[in-house]
C-alpha cells in the first residue's frame, strides 16, 4: 500500500486519511465488537467521500482532526502523536458511540432520509430542571453549557452574521458552512415558510417574524442558540421532546442586574428574542458527513452529475403564546412557544455522547450592537480551552493572525486599529475575569509596527499566551457528558449541606462577626461595617456583582463552589481586620 511506503514527516492526502486514522486507532479499539466496521468505513471512504460511515468512525474522525489537530496537515508522524498523546481523550469521546445499542452501520447508497418527528428523546436517569430552575442554574452558576462538536461550532458562526448568507435565484438564502481547513463541511439555507398554527393571531404574529428572518442573523442569534440548546439539555421535556422557551427567561440570562436595578421586560426586547428564534427555525440544515447521496450520473439528463442534498430544519416549533393589550385586546406579540431541536442537531444535545464546554454568562450578557468582539473572542477561547484541558496544552500560543479572522473586523479597520481592538479585548475579557492574563510570546518590536505589510508579515504571525482562570480550567476538567447525573450529584451535594445547617447548634452570643459562620446575613453585616458598595465588594471577592447579590438575596440555590471559597477567604480576612 502507498500509504504504507509514505515518509511519517510527508503530508497524506485527503482521501488517505481515513485509512490512516484506521490504521492508528483500530490497535487501541479493537476490543470493541463495533470497531470492526471501521476498516470498511476507512476502506469505502478512501474511495468515495460521499459514502455514510459508521458515527462512531464519524466521531473518531472529528475529534481527531478537529478537536484535536484543529485542521492542521496531518503526518503520520503527528497523527502517531495524537493517540500517544491524547489516547484517553479519543477514548472518552468515542467510546459511547462504539458502546451505544443501536450503533448503526451505513451503507454508502441510502434511501431519501424522512425525518422522525416522533422519535425517542434520550431518556435522563436524573430529573430534570423546570424552565425557572434552568434559569437559576445558569445564574448562580454564571454559566451555559454549549457542546463542543466541531459541526455545531460552526452552525453557530454561520448564524451569526447575515452577510455569509447569499440570495439565489428561487429567493432562497444560503449559505455554506466551511471549516478551518477550508473544507465544506455543509450548507444552510433560509426558507421564509411558516408552520401550522390553529389561532389567526398566532399565525400572524409568526408570519411578521418570519418575514424579517434575513435581518435577523447576528451575536445575539448565536447567543439564542447556545441558549436553547443549553435549556434543552437541562430542561424536563414533553412526551414528544419539546420545552417550554419564553422570552422573559432569555432576557434575565442576558440582564446582569447592574445597580440594583430590576429587569424590566419591554415588547421591543421580546420582539428582537423571538425574531432570531423564528430564524432559527427558517435554517434547514444539510451536512455533508451525514445527507449527500450522489445519484447516478447514467440517469442524469446532459451527462452533468449533481450532489443532492437532504436538508433538515434546526428546530421545530410545536406551539406559541401571543401576548395581548389589556385595554384594547390587540394581540401585542408572541412571548412564549415550546421549542425542540431537529434530528440533525439533536444528536450534538446527547449528554450519554457529547462532551460541553461551560460557557461564561458574561459572553451571553455583552452588547451584541457594541461588544461584538467580547462575544466573539469569549466563545472561541471558551472552545479552545475545553480542547486544550483534553489535550493537557493549556500554554499553546494562539495566533494573531487567527484571533484576527475569528473576531472578523471590518475591512475598513486599518491595521493600527485592529492592533488596538484586538488588545482591548483580551483586556476587557480579562478585566471581566474571562481571561486570567495574556501576553505576548516575545515583545512586539514597535519600529516594524507601521511599516509596510507589517500585520500580515510581521504582528499577524506573533504568538500570544492567553490563559484561563482556575475556575475556568477546574470546569473543563469536568466530563460534562454525563450532565443529568452531575446535576442530580450537585442537588444530592445541596441537600446535604442545608441539612447540615439544620442541624448545627445555635451560635451562643458573641462578639461581632467573631466565630460567626459565614452566611448572607453575616456576609451583609461585615460589608456594612466596612461602607463598602456590593459593587466593590464583589470586586475584592472576585465574583461578579451579581452573584453576590444573589447571594445575599438568598437567590442563589446551588451556589458555586470557586465562588464560596472566594467568599470565605474573604470573609475570614476581613472581619478580622
């Protein structure tokens, strides 16, 4: 075999790859009954890509040439290094898939895939959260969870910005969903189609979302869908899989009670959620790895052949609350529905297969109008982190060139201005605690700066160090795959402690903030005493304001344990100043 002949230092070419990846792996699976099909998957694929291979060869493939090797040329050698390296990452991710009953193995022709709206939603040995309860987690946990797969990764960017989509003749949007290695990795299309509604006013209020669908992709569609994919996660589920989504919920999440002041809920801001949501379910999905069929080009008129697609919608729609006037009893607006991810992208939600990455609240909290680049940046180092915690490579320089193109600037910014909004970013990310701290791998040596093609010959192909907080590295230390039991370990964990509270004795009388446990009301009083603001106080903890507040509130249900230990040390530090 050539492959066999090839120097471990040359790059293999793309349709050698998935007979090397066998070749590789298949030493380290072969326990697994299920692993046999992988030699005709990496067999058939080498021959036509179009072919259906089995998901757990899918998932081997894409952890490890995306998670992993993140696109770069593969080598033999550094393909040998991965699974060195990495084994017990490769196995955490694959294993479920090989483990998993109905593993299913394709054949490289399929009949038209029909989606099945009625098909078995995974079945959670734990119980799962009310939309109020989802709600408080993220809260008092200062997070969401969005799933780490390489093609949700890139759904996400895609609906982040209208200008990747393009209008074709037929009226129909699209847009092509391209990797790292600028590889087509599948296809979104916007359909302004409606779906079935039994009340006139429903209907209506639908249509006048949908209508305006193609302005309606930017950071805040991307915040949407990494949040009702994190409800749908967590959330309890009808019989037929669907959650409760209401608008009011989202927009406390994005409210991060800055100077004490309530939330207050106008129209125009349930609008604007449930706008992205409709064009959320306009996008019909089509991946390559999962729905290209070739047809035969015998049967094809004009001798051309043609790839035909099968797409499927993101999300379906089941029902929707519209909001009316008190006094006139015009319908003002949809402010609730039940929500459900499709087939295509429900597989991306499993908790028994996938892997999540915590997401920090503050990203989801930022102006999607004037903080485009905190959203941007803190959801590709969210990404980079979790890969990186697999990996153990938390100190892998980033790019500055790669940093640039993912925070897409416009291409009016010259490339002093994009120096400094670069850099004023990872400062405000680090200010916000998103970011430990970040530096440059070597000094920027300012007499090339200005110079001519100075970014893309000189600033562009510098290295920076950014690094997570601990917090941050203990989260993604978490196998977040098993979700339901971690929530229901963490309720168990709750329960515990305020039974333990229960049962203390009374604090007998004591001097002031002597020996006195820590609690809201002892936190409260020792702020007190000091005249510090909850604003400064939280800055000497290092939480965020709202937390706290919600500590001190008694809102906090599951508080976080980095937060606690950060309140404790302060606590004992300064009542005993």
């Amino acid at each position: 075999m050539i492959l066999n002949q090839l120097p471990d230092r040359m790059v293999i070419k793309p349709q050698w790859l998935p007979l090397a990846l066998y070749q590789e792996a298949i030493g380290f699976f072969a326990q697994y009954p299920a692993a046999k099909q992988w030699q005709v998957d990496a067999e058939r694929l080498a021959e036509d890509v179009t072919y259906q291979a089995s998901p757990s060869f899918k998932m081997l493939s894409d952890c490890v040439f995306h998670t992993l090797l993140q696109g770069k040329p593969v080598t033999k050698a550094l393909l040998r290094e991965a699974f060195v390296n990495y084994i017990d990452t490769i196995i955490y991710e694959v294993e479920p898939f090989l483990l998993k009953k109905d593993h299913v193995v394709y054949k490289a022709v399929q009949p038209e895939p029909v989606p099945v709206e009625n098909e078995p939603i995974v079945d959670f040995e734990a119980e799962q959260l009310s939309l109020l309860e989802t709600t408080v987690d993220a809260l008092d946990n200062e997070r969401i969870f969005t799933s780490l797969n390489s093609q949700y990764i890139l759904m996400r960017d895609t609906v982040s910005s209208s200008k990747k989509f393009n209008e074709k003749e037929d009226g129909v949007f699209v847009s092509d969903m391209i990797d790292a290695k600028g590889e087509l990795r599948g296809t979104a299309e916007l359909r302004k189609d409606t779906i079935a509604l039994p009340e006139q006013d429903q209907e209506k209020m639908w249509l006048s979302l949908v209508e305006s669908t193609i302005n309606a992709f930017d950071e805040l569609t991307a915040d949407l869908l990494d949040i009702i994919s994190h409800m749908w996660v967590l959330q309890q589920k009808d019989e037929d899989g669907y959650i409760d989504f209401h608008s009011d919920e989202v927009l406390k999440l994005r409210h991060d009670q800055l100077d004490n002041k309530p939330l207050v809920i106008r129209e125009r801001d349930r609008f604007k959620v449930m706008k992205r949501v409709a064009a959320l379910s306009s996008i019909w999905i089509s991946m390559r790895e999962n729905d290209v069929k070739v047809v035969n080009k015998d049967k094809i008129k004009d001798d051309e052949e043609y790839d035909f697609t099968t797409f499927h919608r993101m999300f379906d729609i089941n029902s929707v609350k519209v909001a009316y006037d008190k006094k006139t009893g015009e319908p003002k607006g949809i402010y609730e529905l039940k929500i459900k991810p499709a087939p295509i992208l429900r597989t991306y939600f499993d908790t028994s297969l996938q892997t999540f990455i915590p997401l920090d609240l503050k990203v989801i909290q930022y102006s999607y109008h004037t903080q485009r680049e905190l959203k941007r940046l803190g959801r590709y180092l969210s990404y980079q982190w979790k890969v990186r915690t697999l990996s153990r490579n938390l100190k892998q320089p980033f790019k500055v060139r790669t940093l640039v193109e993912t925070l897409d600037f416009p291409a009016s910014y010259n490339g002093v201005i994009v120096r400094d909004k670069l850099e004023q970013t990872l400062d405000m990310l680090t200010k916000d605690g998103i970011i430990a701290e970040w530096y440059y791998q070597e000094p920027v040596d300012e007499s090339r700066v200005g110079k001519r093609d100075w970014v893309k010959k000189y600033w562009g192909e510098l290295n920076l160090i950014i690094l997570p907080p601990q917090d941050t590295i203990e989260d993604n230390r978490k196998k977040y795959g098993q979700m339901a039991a971690l929530l229901e370990k963490e309720r168990a964990k709750q329960q515990l402690l305020s039974a333990a509270v229960d049962l203390a004795p009374a604090v007998v009388e004591s001097s002031p903030l002597q020996d006195v446990p820590l609690s809201p009301e002892s936190v409260a009083e020792l702020i007190d005493q000091h005249k510090l603001s909850i604003r400064s106080a939280a800055a000497e903890i290092g939480m965020s304001h709202s937390t706290l507040l919600r500590y001190l509130n008694k809102e906090a249900k599951r508080p976080n344990k980095a937060s606690m230990n950060k309140l404790q040390n302060w606590y004992d530090e300064r009542k005993n100043m």
